[in-house]
C-alpha cells in the first residue's frame, strides 16, 4: 500500500502518507524503514523539500 501511494504521489510527508494508509506515523517510519533496508525504496533530498523514489 505504501509503494501504491508513493507510486501515486512520490512528494507526499510522512505525516499525510500515514493518514492516506490509516497507520500511526510511527508505524510508517518503521515500515519505511524496512522498504529502505529491503532497497525497494530511497528518500531523495531533505525531508521538507524531498521526494520518494521507488528502486
């Protein structure tokens, strides 16, 4: 779902793609996390001004 979403939107914030999927933000950071170390997903520039890219 969270690739789905990015896929979508790669500019969304944690905060607004945490309530898009209906999750706690913490729980988002932990799965983004994962996504990270699984190299299915890389967060590209500052956390303000960045974008997601889906590998």
């Amino acid at each position: 779902m969270i690739l789905a979403e990015i896929f979508k939107n790669n500019r969304l914030s944690i905060e607004d793609l945490a309530k898009i999927i209906g999750v706690s933000r913490r729980t988002l950071i932990r799965d983004l996390d994962k996504l990270k170390e699984q190299r299915r997903l890389l967060r590209v520039g500052s956390d303000k001004a960045g974008n997601w890219e889906i590998l």
